[in-house]
C-alpha cells in the first residue's frame, strides 16, 4: 500500500515518510500547496491508496485549511486515513471535533516517530486504516458507534460549548463548537442559560468512546422537559 504523507513541515514529512517505509509502507510526500479540498483529495486518490495527514497545513503554506476540514472529503471517497497532530490539547475541542465523526482516528504525533518500537507503530498504522476501511462498509466499532442521548448544556463562550453527557460520563464536561448546534436550536439554548436555566438538548454520541478526545456530536435536537426525579436532570 502506498500512503500519501500531507505535512507541511518538511522534517517532519520526511520523519514519518522513514518511519513508514521502516514498517514496510510505500509512501508519496504532497509538496504542492492547495487552496481547493477536492483538487487535494483527486491529488491522493491519483498517486495513493490512503493518507496520513496532519492538522495544522497552513504554517508553511501547503494548504489554507486544516487537515480536520479535509479528512470529511477522505471519508466520502472511501480513502483511508489517519490524522495526526502535535496540537491535541489546543485543537481537539474546536477544529479537530467539528468534523470528528467523519475522523475515526486521530494520534498524537509523538506516536509515530519512537523508532527503537517501529513493530508498534507499524501496527497503529495498520489496525486505524483498517478501522477507517471497516467504517466505509458500515462496521463501527463500539467506541465509535453513536447514540442518540440527553446533552446537559452548562456553558457557551469563546465560540464553545462546555457540556456534561450523562450516559458516557456524568462527572467529565466536555467542550465542542458551538457551530454544531443549529440555528434554529440556538437562540433558545442561549435564551435559557442567560435565565440560568436548566439546558438540555438530544444529540447522536458516540458514547462508548473510551476519553473525551474521541467524542462527536452530530443531529442535534431540543429535548423535552426533564422530571427532577429521572436521574438525568
């Protein structure tokens, strides 16, 4: 298999093109810079058969969006691929969960590049590319399948939503963008928390999810009127 390597940091594309030849890959290193997502997914898929990408592509130019914004366009077109990066703690919460159920694994970059435990590595690569293939045929794992489940919304600010899930963890807050909610839900959710309100929503969780990182919210929906005395409220 031939993975294409997305980095716009030269050392660091040419660190991981070693490590994945080491572990027995082919590899083809994107130096072209893009401003379209779709001329860079036709670019992989024409010199590839699946990707390696990381988050932040625009600190030297190879692309004006990040690789969380690109990894959607991979998922539709059945390319599998992992998204690394050295940025979880600034990024995870915003740019790397807004498209997090289409991004089925995302590894810190100091995952990759421990050399003297090639044999590990090469099996990370191997089992989130085949996570992402088994994904395209409908497969989910049980981390990764979503539920639909009550959101207890505590705070909006700063363009983030801080919240509790009571059926993954109902002691952890959980943070990710407010754009997620629809315009149409918005304005009451804003409306109830000014009131300091009791604020809840419905929202497709993948509640299995082992740590907060690898969760995803998508279909959102107003929740009915909680009972005091049903545990959740």
């Amino acid at each position: 298999m031939k993975i294409a390597i997305i980095d716009d940091e030269y050392r660091s594309r040419e660190t991981l093109a070693e490590t994945l030849e080491l572990v027995g890959f082919e590899t083809f290193i994107v130096e072209n810079s893009f401003d379209e997502i779709d001329e860079l997914v036709q670019y992989i898929k024409n010199n590839a058969q699946a990707a390696i990408c990381d988050h932040r592509l625009s600190d030297h130019g190879l692309a004006q969006f990040t690789g969380a914004e690109l990894m959607p366009s991979l998922y539709q077109n059945k390319l599998p691929f992992l998204l690394i990066t050295q940025y979880t703690d600034q990024d995870i919460n915003d740019s790397i969960r807004k498209y997090r159920d289409k991004i089925p694994i995302v590894l810190k970059r100091e995952e990759l590049i421990d050399l003297y435990d090639i044999d590990t590595i090469g099996n990370k690569i191997k089992k989130g590319l085949e996570t992402c293939s088994q994904e395209f045929q409908n497969i989910m794992s049980s981390s990764r399948r979503p539920h639909r489940t009550f959101i207890h919304i505590v705070n909006i600010s700063n363009g983030l939503v801080d919240a509790f899930v009571p059926s993954w963890n109902p002691y952890h807050a959980v943070s990710f963008p407010v754009s997620l909610i629809p315009e149409e839900i918005f304005p009451n959710i804003e409306s109830r928390l000014k009131q300091k309100e009791d604020t809840w929503l419905i929202a497709c969780v993948n509640t299995g999810a082992d740590k907060a990182d690898d969760l995803y919210f998508t279909k959102f929906e107003v929740a009915p009127e909680l009972d005091d005395n049903d545990g959740l409220a």
